[in-house]
C-alpha cells in the first residue's frame, strides 16, 4: 500500500475533517434536544453555548495565519485534532453552563485549525501532484463525520442513552478517525506559491468580497444548522423524523462537493457560489416555512447538499486568490465565516425567546444567504474585468 499516492492525503483530510467538524463541531445539534430535556435549558443557553464554539472558531481562524503556526501545519493539525477530541469527549463530564462554553470555546478554535491546516496541507499537495479533484474527498469528510455521529446519536437514543454517552461514544469516534488521519496526512514540503505585486492588487479585493459573502454564509446557514433537530422535535407533525433528520443531512452533504465542484468548472467559481446560496437559502426557508415530513426533508437536503460545497467554493477561492499567503487567506476567509456563525444562534436564541419559534430568526438567514449570493456574483463579475483589463495592458 503506498501511502505517498495522492488519494491517500485526501483521505486523511476526509478523516480529519470528519473528526473536528462532523462529529467535533456538527455532532452537538442532534444531541441538542436531549440536552435541552434533561438540563432545562432555553434556546437562549443553548444559543450560548453554540455561540461559544463558533467565537473560538473565529479567534482561531485569525490566529492560525501567523507566521508561528503557518510554518508547522502538520504539527499544529494534530495538535488540533487531539484537543477537539478531547473537547468533544469532555462535554460529558459537566452539567455546568459556563464550563460546557468554556470547552465547546476550545473545541471551536481547535476546529478552525484543523480545517485550515488540513486544507492548506491537502489543497497544495493535490494541486502539486495535478490531482485536484481529489479535494472533494477531503471536504467529504464533513458529511461522512456528520452521518457516522448522527447514526451513533441514533442509535443510542433508541437505547435510551442519556446524553453524556453520547458525547462520549462520538469522542470515542472522533479520536479513531485523529489517529488515522495523522497517519495517513505524512510530514513533507508544501509548494511555494510566487506572487507579482500587480497581481497581489488584483485579488486583494476579490479576496475581500469573498470573505464578506463567506461571512453572510456563515451567519445564513448556522441557525438551520444548529436547530433543525430541535425544530423537528418541537412540531408533532414531523418529531418521527427526529432520530434520522440530521443523517439526512449528512447523506446530502458527502455527495455536494463534487457536484458544485462540477459546476464551478463551468460558470467558475464565485459564480457557482451565488447559485449555491440561493439553493440554500430556499432550504433554510422551507425548514420553517413548510412544515411536513416532505418540506423538512427538503430542507435537510438542501442545507445538506449546499453547505459544505459552499465552504469548499470559498476556501478554494480564496486559495486561488491567495498570491503565496495561502493558510493566510483562507484564515481570514474562515474567520469571517466564523463571525457570522458566532452570530447566529445568539440572536436565534433571542429572537425565538420573543417570538416562540425560530421561524423569524431563519427568515432573517436566507436573506443573508441571498445577499451572500448577490455579492459572490458582483465579486465574480468584477473580478473578471479586472483580468481582462490587466491582461489588455
């Protein structure tokens, strides 16, 4: 078995993002309800304590650009990779509101690190070995860890686990996937990237119009994210579905990034991102608006079908707009992101407090989705005079 072949460092991505975001960052919205029943918890603590996890994975993200952390990125993606397990297996051991923040906190920023780093090791050495394509297995990793902790989830409630085993026996799945990945993601060289000056002005703003579109994103697809499961368990219409909605998810998830992969080979990039928005904004939409067992499944597959494409679509524009910054770029990139998550299950949580539902919170959502998506385009077009211009001198 040689391990120095290309499909293997993608693998090891795909494990290594199934581990920190699958199951370390995703694993908490299907054992959310449970969590809610037996602690008493308002979607205001529950906000808090999504929104602890996404401010770590925004400090994250601007930290790990600098020069300490860009020069070691193996070192420092298992480093990260050991930390959120530990994170994610440690949410068993309290009940405390603050000390929960405090290690989804830890666990956001190490998430961060483990996505950027794993995608600058991984993007680089598939671009260098001409294998591309094989990024759509390493952003796979995300439905793939998504859909192993939603079926542990499952099947535990069906057993009527309590929580804490939950946490536990997805840590446990999480360290599994750490260890492989670590093997498999081999210490070497990245490529350097050389930049002109000229060309570095050129991207700059691009750059800029796809963070802040990154960010609406963020903000656009979290509330669903976070609160489906919940969502579902709360309408006696559709709680059946409980136990295997965020499957559902997951499953749509493992195929997107291939797909919008697809299409961005025709229309380019940003502009395959503004279509992907759209999609996803019409399923944050549906996941309120209609409300049966045929209108959340749609809005499971469409939240699942777009949302890790989207975060592929960005993190590779940025990598191409990056000059010879990349883990820089796709740092401030993510942090953006980060941002709008942080955001949005606070001001869930208070808007259904007031409300009684999320349904004005999501609302709100797929409008950032749809401004995400105007911008994307205006980023594209713009972007594409620029080079005609410069290319005319």
């Amino acid at each position: 078995m040689n391990l120095k072949h290309p499909a293997w460092i993608a693998i090891g991505g795909l494990l290594a993002m199934a581990a920190a975001m699958g199951i370390g960052r995703f694993v908490y919205t299907p054992i959310l309800p449970v969590m809610i029943t037996a602690l008493g918890w308002s979607k205001v603590d529950a906000g808090l304590v999504a929104s602890a996890n996404f401010l770590g994975y925004m400090i994250g993200a601007l930290v790990v650009g600098l020069p300490l952390f860009a020069a070691a990125p193996r070192m420092w993606l298992l480093t990260a990779l050991a930390v959120s397990t530990a994170t994610t297996a440690g949410m068993a051991l309290s009940t405390e509101l603050q000390l929960l923040m405090a290690l989804r906190f830890i666990g956001g920023i190490a998430s961060a690190f483990v996505i950027i780093c794993a995608s600058t090791l991984v993007l680089e050495r598939l671009a260098a070995a001409g294998r591309g394509e094989l990024a759509a297995i390493h952003f796979a990793g995300v439905g793939a860890g998504i859909v192993a902790s939603a079926v542990i989830v499952a099947g535990l409630t069906g057993t009527g686990a309590d929580w804490q085993s939950m946490w536990l026996a997805t840590g446990l799945a999480a360290l599994v996937a750490s260890v492989i990945a670590a093997r498999l993601i081999r210490a070497g060289t990245t490529p350097a990237i050389t930049v002109q000056p000229q060309q570095a002005r050129r991207t700059g703003a691009a750059l800029a119009g796809i963070a802040l579109a990154h960010g609406l994103f963020g903000f656009g697809y979290v509330i669903t994210a976070t609160f489906l499961v919940t969502i579902v368990r709360e309408s006696e219409t559709i709680r059946p579905l409980e136990p295997w909605i965020w499957v559902l998810v997951g499953l749509a998830t493992i195929p997107s990034v291939p797909i919008w992969q697809r299409l961005a080979q025709r229309i380019g990039l940003l502009r395959a991102y503004a279509v992907a928005c759209l999609v996803e904004a019409a399923g944050v939409a549906a996941s309120v608006e209609w409300n049966s067992i045929a209108g959340v499944c749609v809005a499971a597959i469409l939240l699942g079908g777009t949302f890790m494409g989207l975060t592929a679509l960005g993190l590779m524009s940025a990598r191409s707009l990056a000059g010879g910054r990349v883990q820089r770029a796709i740092g401030l990139t993510t942090a953006s992101f980060g941002f709008g998550q942080m955001a949005g299950p606070t001001v869930a949580g208070i808007m259904s407090e007031q409300s009684g539902n999320l349904r004005s919170a999501s609302l709100a959502a797929a409008v950032a989705l749809v401004f995400a998506s105007a911008l994307a385009y205006a980023t594209s077009v713009a972007h594409a005079r620029s080079e005609r211009h410069s290319t005319a001198h």
